[in-house]
C-alpha cells in the first residue's frame, strides 16, 4: 500500500513557534533560554521515525560539462524531458500492474529536476528500477538513431548515471526533502563513471522481498504480487488484460531480464552515516512499438549499469 509523502506545513511550525518563542526579542541583558518545550512540540509534529522511506531513482549526464558544445547543452533538457515522457508512457505500458497506483502526473510531480538529470521520488525500489530500465531502452533507442535520428547526430551519443536509494522524504512547499535525496545526490557526484549504484536500504529491499537482486532474472508476477507493498489493495484482475513486459507467469530468461548482478563496491560518508554501495548490473531484452507505425516492432537488448568496480 503506497503511503502518502508526509508534508510539513509553514503555518503550522510558525503557529508552534508563536506558542513557545519569540519572533524577536531585545532584552538589555541577553539569555539563552530553555528550549525543551520548543523542541518536545516541533519533535511530535514532525515525528520523523513516522516519515515514510521512499525509493529515489537519481540520474545525470555523464560528462555533460566537458563533452558537449554549447548549442547541444542548450538542447540537452528538451531531450532529457523526451526521454522522461517515453519512459513514463512505457511504464505504463510494460508495467500496468505495478504502476497501478501512479499517473503520469503523479510521476512528473515527483520529478527534481537538475537540468542535467534530476531524482524521481517513487514508492518502492522496484519502481524505480523498472522506471530505470525503461528510461535506459529510451536512451538505447535514441542512441542507435531510431528515435530523433537527425537530432542524436547534432548532439552526439548521451549516456547516463543512474543511482536508487531508499529512506526518509517529506514535502515542505513544493518541494522535497529528506535522506534518500541526499543520498542519492552524494552517490551520483561521487561517482565517475556512467554505472547504477544503489544503496544498502535498497539492497535489503530486494534481499528481503525477492531473496535478492540476482533473483530479478527468474522473478514471476506471482512473486511481485505477494511483495508486502502490493498485497492489499493492488488488482491483479489488471493482468488479464495488461500481462507485464519482463516479469511473467512463468519464469524465463530469454525475455526480460536476462541477466543481473550485484557487487559491493565501496562505503561513502553521508553526514554521520556510511554508507555501503552496491554496483547493479542488468541486461534486459524488451519488444518496441513505434506508436506512430504499429506495424513497426523490434527487440532492443540493453544493458543498465556496467560492471566496472572501480571505487567510488
């Protein structure tokens, strides 16, 4: 059951702070006042061993500052934003079940935008790795001069970084905020390379919902529906009429997922926590449709990630 993102309002901590502080105060001998009472009720209202993990899929260009001129960075986020919009279309396409919950404009929402990249804010790290994936057979299509061909030769081939990780977000305005963002931002600047790394919060997920990453090549639906987050009010009837693009009825590994590995690669320092990061590596084979010729199909087998373990 997908949790709602807790938001924190402005009013409400400014009505607490009117309660318990002083907006300004002038006194001709200055004191450090007592702040337990201050700081037992902001502690309840944000309650935030009570703020939903959710999953964040972090992406960017790989050498976007230093391999491209300046007419094709200026056209880099309209394509960026291409590449998003097919991906959203694809999931629901490819992944009609586990994406039941979403709209496309649930996804764009809880889209940051970085201009080179940016992080989608999704329920659990399955989302965001099928979301990945469908992004990467975007990019592949794109690349191999299927999708905007006159465009690709102007700008060249793009490549991307991928990170997913699981904690902490809640909303403040329009915004998000919490640990799996910062997180997922000090994975991606600290890597140098165009790989996909998670976290150890996303490693555990899939340990203990699917017995691990490894098990994603032999995964069925029957599997995916008896995950705890969509067990309650998730409708299977969807798949009748919506059979999902990589996870089947029957386990396969000629279709799909073919392939995936996981290795620990290295430990990061997030503020006062380390944290232990994982290289993923998967090859999935999907069929296409050109949606402007039906008549046109082709299988693209891409990787996500690489296997290259230098340190991070």
């Amino acid at each position: 059951m997908s949790t709602p993102i807790k938001e924190l309002l402005h009013n409400e901590i400014n009505q607490i702070l009117k309660e318990k502080d002083h907006r300004v105060i002038f006194r001709k001998t200055n004191i450090i006042p007592d702040d337990e009472d201050l700081f037992q009720e902001l502690k309840t209202y944000v309650n935030y061993e009570k703020i939903p993990h959710k999953s964040v899929l972090g992406i960017d260009i790989y050498q976007y500052s230093s391999g491209y001129g300046v007419l094709e960075q200026s056209l880099i986020p309209f394509l960026l934003h291409r590449f998003m919009e097919v991906a959203i279309e694809q999931c629901f396409v490819n992944h009609r079940y586990i994406f039941q919950k979403y709209d496309p404009k649930r996804i764009r929402d809880h889209f940051i935008s970085t201009g080179d990249g940016g992080f989608f804010i999704f329920d659990t790290p399955l989302h965001s790795l099928l979301f990945a994936i469908n992004l990467a057979v975007v990019l592949r299509v794109y690349n191999a001069f299927h999708f905007y061909p006159k465009l690709r030769r102007i700008i060249g081939s793009i490549n991307l970084r991928y990170a997913i990780t699981q904690d902490n977000i809640y909303k403040f305005g329009n915004n998000f905020f919490g640990r799996a963002i910062i997180n997922n931002a000090r994975i991606l600047q600290r890597d140098n390379l165009n790989r996909c790394l998670i976290d150890q919060n996303v490693n555990k997920w899939f340990l203990v919902n699917i017995g691990g990453i490894e098990n994603l090549q032999v995964l069925t639906m029957t599997e995916v529906s008896n995950i705890e987050e969509f067990l309650n009010d998730y409708d299977c009837n969807v798949l009748d009429e919506y059979p999902d693009e990589i996870f089947g009825i029957i386990e396969k590994r000629t279709y799909g997922i073919i392939n995936s590995d996981i290795l620990k690669i290295g430990i990061i320092q997030s503020k006062s926590t380390e944290l232990n990061i994982y290289l993923l590596h998967l090859q999935v084979a999907l069929k296409l449709i050109n949606d402007d010729d039906p008549k046109q199909t082709k299988v693209f087998t891409i990787s996500l990630g690489n296997l290259n373990t230098t340190g991070i």
